[in-house]
C-alpha cells in the first residue's frame, strides 16, 4: 500500500498558486528529497500533505486514509528559526511533546511515555542535557532535540523541513544514519532540501518541485542536468507564462 | 510587633479588609496564572484590548439584571468573546494587519461602554471604581465571584497544560498531531475575560494589563522553568495585590494604582539585581570576571618566566606582555601572595605548589581549546590564539573534562605544545 498518495493538488496564497497538480505515489521505506528554488512551493507542498493549509483542489491520502485519521503516525520537524527559543522549556519536555499524540485529551505523561523520552534522548547523546534550557544549545544540539521529539512520536512517516541548515557536522551525519536507520525499519522519511550538493548521498528518491511536479523518482534517474535545468532554470514555463499575464 | 499589629494585623479584623484581601489574593493568583500565558504568546495587547471591552458587557448586565454577579461574568465574558471574534474577522477579512484592527475594536467597544454609562442614568454604575478599581469596596457577592474563576482557571490550566504548553511554544506541531489551536485559542480567550471580570473591582479597567503581564514577566527573568514561573508568578501578583491593598488602606492611595505600582517596583528590583540577569548583578559579574583575567594572566605570565626574571624587573616584563601599566601588576601580584599562589623568598617571585596548579589548570584548558576549534574547524590558526585567551577564563572545570574526553585526551596543541595533564 502507498503511505501517502497526492491527487491533483493545487494550493493557493492570495489567489495565486504556489503549487498546482501535483501527483504523488510515495511508497514505504525511503528517505525522499523535496527540491527545488526558493519559493517553489516546497514548504507549501510539505504543508499541504500534513493538512496544515486548505487546498484548492485535491486529495491527499496517508495509509489510505484522511489525513485527520492518520495524525498519529506522522511527525513533522519544522524549521529551527521558527522557534522561540528563549520559551521557558528544557529539552526533555520538548521531547516529551513527541508523546502528545498519543495522550487522551485529558491525561498527563505516564512513567512508559517518561521512558520513551529518555531511551530517546540517549540514543540522540543528548540525555546529558535533559534538564537544560533550550537557549543553551548549540545550533546542532538543537535539531538533535526536535529529531528526538519525532522520535518520541514513534510515527511511521517524519516530514523534515531543511533539517541540514546551520548544523555541525556531528549533527548532520547523526541525521543523516538516523534517517538511514529509520529507513531500514519501513518509515518513510521526507526532507524538505536546500542545497544540491550531497542530494544523492542523503536521498533514494526525488520529488523535483516548481510551483508544478517536475519529476518524482529515484534520485540517480531524476537528478539530471535536463532536470534539475527544468526546476531551477530561470526560463519560466509556458504555464507560468500564462498565470504571469492572467493574475 | 506592635508596628506589626498596627499596621497589618489590626485593620484585619474589619470585614471590608478580609474581604478585600481576598480578593487580591485570588486576583493575583487569576492573573499571573492566566498572564504567564498571554506573555509567552505575545499577546498583551489583546490582553489590554480585552480588559477595555468588557466595559459594555458590564454596563448592559446592569441594564439588565441590575448588579448581579453572575450577570456581570456573563456580560464581561461575552463581550470579551465578542470582541476577540470582531478582530479576528476584520483581520482575516481585509488587509488590516492585527494589532490595528485589536486598536479599532477595543477603543470602540471601550467608547460604546463609556456612552451607555452616560446615557444610562437610571441606572447607577459607579463608573471610575470600573476604570480606576476600588478594592476596600469589594462585596461578599464579588469575592465569591472571584473564588469561582480563580478554581475554574486553575483547573483550566492544569487539565489542559499539555494543550497550553504546545500551542504556546509550537503551533505547527500542535496542528499536525490534531490539536485545535483555534480551541485552546478562544478557551484562552474566556480565560482571560474571567480574570479581567476578576481584577475590575480591585485594580480597574484602565490598569488590569498590568496585572496579566508584569508578575508573569517580573517571574521570567527568574527561571527558565515553565511551571516554575507559573508558581513564581501568581506568587508575585497576590504579593503586588496585598501590598498594594495595604498601602491603599492607610495612605488613602487608589487600590488600582498602588497595586500596580508595587508590581512594577518588584519589577523593576528583580530586573535589576535578579542573581541571573540582573543588570547590576551583570555589572558586578563583569567587574569581578575583569579581575579575575588580570589574575589569571599574572599567575600564567610568572609559571612562564619560571623565576628567570628577579622581583620588580618581573613585574615590568608582565605589565609589558599584558600592555598595562606596572602597578597594576604590583597589586594583582600581591593579591596573588595574599592567596598563597605566589610567594617572594628574598625578593624573588615564586609560584607556591598551589600556584604551580592553578597555572597548569589554565595552560590545560587554553591549550585544549585551541586544539578543539581547530579540529572542529571553527576559526583557522592565526585566530585561535587570541579567542584561546578568553576562553581559558571562563570554561567551568567540568566543561574542560568534557572538551578533554571528546578529543579522546590529546597530548600535544596544534602548536605542537604539551598539554598539561589533569592532576
């Protein structure tokens, strides 16, 4: 069975596209890239799928199902510059948000969800830290946390918004075996991606995003010069084109 | 003690000052519950805002059931629905930004009130102890008032914590794991009208924001802990409202303002001398931490010279290393002498064991530092030296262990120096 399955989506700001039509199949059990320029639609795409923004049109299935009856088994680490982080939270309750999900409205945290959180955290290196203010990261330590919470979640599928940006390099490989890791159990990973460079070390496959899909595939097959000219080439397509002189 | 019986215990024994104590008690407890929230989503505004349009609601329960509590909740809280509601629809409805459209509805609801006053002869509302507060005025009926919504925002809180915390810090994740924002928003919002109902009587309209957001933010700059400011905070507001009442009851002062005024004076002595934040406690931190590098440099500058250079001809050569002036060095030597890290045995100055350890501990730290940028590649060669030299002041022993470990307890710096070993 697909994870998650993409009809004809079309999402719009202000009246105006950010993504259109896009057609997704994405199995279990792969880490995939999402690629393309700024503003490209990558996050609105991301976001999309989560259910975090109305479409215009389409459907967005998770394990067959609405997005609404799958909430538990997707997690999403979103951008590290969206956060306040002088919030007045330790890096164990952060984590500890990752088991939210599965509490019934009323209920607090039981000793099992208190375990999670610190297997978690260990397998991370960051249970030295637990205690700590959120502020007194480094930039690294920071994603590790949120990495943590996902895992936490013990969801099926993560959506990482550009995980790789102003981490050291400890961080990334500890993102990059984790996903490998999380890959080899049957999770499908999704990551939103910024820069070109490591594309095909880090992904097996491609979703190549430009307001339109420009290809989805394995990455050694989609990450060509014709295509990555297409997502990232400044000539506009003809439909672009016509949505230029018609809004 | 008399002073004691005098001025605090005496005036307890009148019912209007029991009463009144109560209700500041559980009006500092409603709103520095309620207002650590209202701070951590960036919300005073609305807060304000809120506080102002209830007005109305007040007005038309009294045009409708004369006073009575329970209409007086229902008509603040409604119109502090409402009022929420009306800016939200005019922010999503046009291009008018938030804070413009919290700027026009409060201050017409607020108008709105203030006409129907007028207009409303009949009816007698004592208009300035809504504005102002007038806490030694509170009646049986408005504490029980009181009591029941501090009970419903405590339980509200501690119920619905988890909702509050995540909804707070990351509404993103909120949303994807089916948390209603827009729920625990408008849940939020009822809130803070029941304690804006709460806090009317004893500090007014006009200065209830205060109420919300200076115990709360007076509580932050003490803890990083979410709960902790939670506690610290209500603590903080029912010390402000007690004070407050006290100085209002025997200086004759306006409840509202001496109550805020004591908030902000709590304020303004945590800002300033907090033992983690305080501006004047950073001032001294930074005066002492000047000094201790002088120290440190002096102590580091005489393991190097190693006794080769005599009495004051040592102290020239330090202050010229150091670039500072010679008698500086003087004292800072004699300090040194006073510690028993320094002594001179016929002129000659010499580090004592004690000051031989000390010298070591920093040369280990100064020297695994610069081998750890440079693994890390932080900053290239020519500019670790310099960072190196800061660095070795403030690095906690522990932090020096853990640098140690991680590099796996290298011997020799990128200079190709020994590192001295941990004793």
């Amino acid at each position: 069975m697909n994870v998650i399955t993409v009809k004809n989506l079309t999402i719009s700001y202000n009246k105006k596209p950010a993504i259109k039509g896009v057609n997704l199949n994405i199995a279990s059990g792969s880490v995939i890239g999402i690629v393309g320029p700024n503003g490209a639609g990558k996050s609105t795409l991301l976001k999309g799928i989560l259910g975090l923004l109305p479409f215009d049109t389409g459907e967005v299935k998770i394990f067959g199902k609405d997005i609404e009856d799958s909430r538990k088994r997707i997690s999403y680490i979103p951008q590290r510059e969206q956060f306040d982080w002088d919030f007045p939270i330790c890096v164990e309750d952060v984590v500890m948000m990752g088991r939210y999900a599965h509490l019934p409205i009323v209920g607090f945290p039981k000793s099992g969800d208190r375990q999670i959180v610190e297997e978690v955290l260990k397998k991370i290196e960051m249970d030295k830290y637990s205690k700590r203010q959120i502020r007194q990261l480094s930039g690294g330590q920071q994603q590790r946390v949120f990495l943590a919470r996902a895992l936490a979640q013990e969801s099926d599928v993560y959506f990482l918004d550009e995980p790789f940006v102003g981490v050291d390099a400890k961080t990334e490989k500890a993102i990059f075996s984790l996903m490998k890791e999380l890959k080899e159990s049957g999770k499908t990973i999704l990551v939103i991606h910024h820069d070109l460079g490591k594309v095909l070390e880090y992904f097996d496959k491609l979703i190549m995003v430009n307001q339109t899909l420009i290809a989805f595939g394995d990455s050694k097959e989609v990450f060509t010069p014709e295509l990555i000219n297409r997502t990232y080439g400044g000539k506009l397509t003809i439909l672009q084109k016509t949505e230029e002189l018609i809004s | 003690m008399d002073i004691i019986n005098q001025y605090i215990l005496e005036p307890v024994q009148y019912e209007f000052i029991q009463r009144a104590l109560i209700a500041s008690i559980t009006i500092g407890i409603s709103c520095g519950l309620i207002g650590t929230y209202i701070m951590l989503r960036r919300m005073s505004l609305i807060g304000d805002a809120l506080a102002h349009a209830v007005l109305p609601g007040v007005v038309v329960s009294f045009m409708v059931a004369g006073k009575s509590e329970l209409a007086l909740f229902i008509g603040a809280v409604v119109s502090g629905i409402l009022t929420v509601l009306l800016i939200g629809f005019v922010n999503r409805n046009s291009r008018i930004k938030e804070d413009t459209s919290i700027g026009i509805i409060f201050t017409g609801a607020f108008a709105l009130g203030i006409l129907l006053v007028s207009q409303l002869k009949q009816v007698h509302i004592d208009l300035s102890s809504y504005l102002f507060g007038d806490v030694l005025g509170v009646s049986t009926g408005d504490i029980t008032l009181s009591l029941i919504i501090m009970f419903i925002i405590i339980i509200c809180i501690v119920v619905f914590y988890k909702q509050l915390l995540i909804t707070s810090f990351d509404p993103t994740m909120a949303l994807t794991i089916g948390i209603s924002t827009t729920v625990v928003h408008y849940m939020l919002m009822t809130l803070l009208s029941m304690s804006i109902v709460a806090g009317l009587q004893s500090v007014g309209v006009i200065l209830i924001i205060a109420m919300l957001i200076t115990p709360p933010a007076t509580a932050y700059l003490l803890s990083d802990s979410l709960k902790k400011i939670l506690i610290l905070s209500a603590l903080i507001g029912v010390l402000s409202s007690v004070i407050g009442l006290y100085l209002s009851y025997h200086l004759n002062f306006a409840s509202g303002a001496s109550i805020v005024l004591v908030a902000v004076t709590i304020f303004l002595l945590v800002f300033l001398f907090s033992p983690k934040e305080g501006v004047v406690t950073k001032l001294i931190r930074r005066r002492e931490s000047v000094r201790t590098v002088l120290l440190e440099d002096v102590i580091k500058l005489t393991y190097k010279f190693d006794g080769s250079i005599e009495g004051v001809s040592l102290a020239d050569a330090i202050a010229n290393e150091l670039g500072i002036s010679n008698s500086k060095v003087q004292g800072a030597l004699k300090k040194l002498a006073e510690r028993n890290l320094l002594e001179s045995p016929g002129g000659k100055h010499l580090l004592t064991e004690q000051g031989n350890d000390y010298a070591l501990k920093l040369i280990r730290t100064h020297r695994l530092w610069e081998t750890y940028v440079t693994k890390e590649k932080v900053i290239d060669m020519e500019h670790i030296h310099p960072e190196a030299e800061k660095v070795e002041h403030v690095l906690t022993e522990d932090l020096v262990d853990e640098l140690d470990e991680e590099l796996g307890f290298p011997e020799k710096d990128p200079h190709g120096s020994d590192i001295p070993r941990k004793k």
